[in-house]
C-alpha cells in the first residue's frame, strides 16, 4: 500500500490536527520520498515510519511536537539536517538498519538540542572503532545510545516498563493465588459434602437391603409356619378320614 494511502486510512474520520499518533509501518514511497504527510499534522507526537523504502527526508514537514521518530529498515544515507529544521523537540530518534556509515553524517543532529535517546543498531557505523565514545563525544545530549548510556546501564524507560510489568504480574499472581486458594477450599468442603452425602447414601443402601432381607425372611417364615398349618391340616383331615374307615367297618 502507498504511504499516502496508508496515512488517508489512518485518520478515520479525523483531522490532521486531531492525530498525536501515526504508524505507517511497511507501506511503500514511490520515490523513497516521504508522501502525504503534511504541517497539517501539528499535534502529532509520535510517528513511526519503519521498513516503508524511505532514501531521503527532504520532504519531512514541520512537526514542532514531534518527540519521537521512528525510521528503522529504511535506506536513509545522511541528509539529517531536515530533522533539526522540521522536529526541533525530538528526544527519542530511532535510525537503526539504514545505510548510515560515518560520523561525520550525524553532526547534523548537533542541532536536536533535547535528543536523549539514538538508536543505530545494524548501521554501518556501529563497526567504527570506538564507536560508542566517539557518538557521546560528538553528541553530548544523547544519553543513551542503542539502549544504554555510556557506562552501559540500560534506559530507564524500558527498565521502569519492566518493573511494572513485574509488579502487575505478581500483583495479578497473588490475587490470582487467593482466587485459587479459595477455590482449593469451596473444593475440600465440597468433596467433604460429597464423601458424607456418600456415605449417607451407601448407609442408607445398606439399611434398604437389610431391610428387604428382613422382608424376606419374614415372608420365608410365614410361607413356612403356613406350609406347617397346611401340613397339619392335611395330618387332621387324614385322620378324620381314616376314623371315618374304621367306623364304616365297624
């Protein structure tokens, strides 16, 4: 996609002015030139413009908020000067990976009085002998250089967004502790309720099938002390019946 289409998609349905934030990432320049952006843009903040072909920045416009740039995988060879013309404020510029080769190149932001922070991994220039001194040497409002200052302690922002990532994550681990120590209990008591409810309910089995054989062997025994009934019954009417012979022979 062409930057100047990109950056129209950007807006939805805002003003120029109404932008702080701008990311263009990966769409394309034409001519390596930058296109569509416009002064119009004169609240914006942050741009980042990575990996979008870019040689030159000739057509950079007037950015008097702009506090941090990103122009990272591009193919910038010098011509910096725009930067100190058009973004005076910048403190954050962020070069890395493009074809930036000698010192001499970057004198040029001598004039970013508020710069703090330059990125230049991946450029030519970070192989020079004594890279590191000679750019806090030739500008001496940078602080930090590719991430650390010069006596390598990394930037504190990154380190602040570490340390508050840590305490989220442990203040998030210790109430997602509680929630789950919580839940070890409602679970204990719950198996405790479910082991009594089964033993209820086995006791309560046993007891119906000791009372079925109780039944059982009640109904055993009145089928027997009838079959005994029955079994004198039949003694009795034999011996009527055998009374009744001896009568009749009689």
């Amino acid at each position: 996609m062409e930057m100047k289409k990109r950056i129209s998609l950007e807006l939805r349905n805002r003003t120029p002015a109404e932008v702080a934030e701008l990311v263009v990432d990966n769409c394309r320049t034409s001519d390596g030139e930058i296109e569509g952006l416009t002064d119009e843009f004169k609240e914006l903040e942050f741009l980042s413009m990575v990996n979008v072909g870019l040689t030159s920045l000739a057509k950079l416009p007037a950015l008097p908020k702009l506090r941090k740039l990103e122009l990272s995988d591009n193919n910038i060879t010098g011509a910096l000067e725009t930067l100190a013309e058009k973004c005076a404020n910048l403190t954050y510029l962020n070069l890395s990976g493009n074809k930036i080769k000698e010192l001499s190149t970057l004198e040029a932001l001598q004039n970013l009085k508020n710069l703090k922070s330059l990125d230049l991994f991946n450029c030519e220039i970070t192989t020079l002998e004594d890279y590191r001194e000679s750019i806090f040497e030739l500008l001496p409002q940078v602080t930090y250089l590719d991430g650390f200052d010069a006596e390598d302690n990394e930037a504190p922002d990154s380190e602040a967004d570490d340390d508050d990532d840590d305490e989220d994550g442990e203040e998030g681990a210790g109430h997602l502790g509680e929630y789950e120590e919580e839940e070890e209990e409602e679970d204990e008591e719950g198996s405790e309720g479910g082991e009594v409810g089964l033993s209820y309910l086995m006791k309560e089995d046993i007891q119906d099938e000791e009372d079925d054989d109780d039944y059982v062997e009640e109904e055993e025994e009145g089928e027997e002390e009838e079959a005994g009934v029955q079994g004198e019954k039949r003694k009795r009417v034999a011996e009527d019946e055998g009374e009744d012979d001896d009568e009749d022979d009689d």
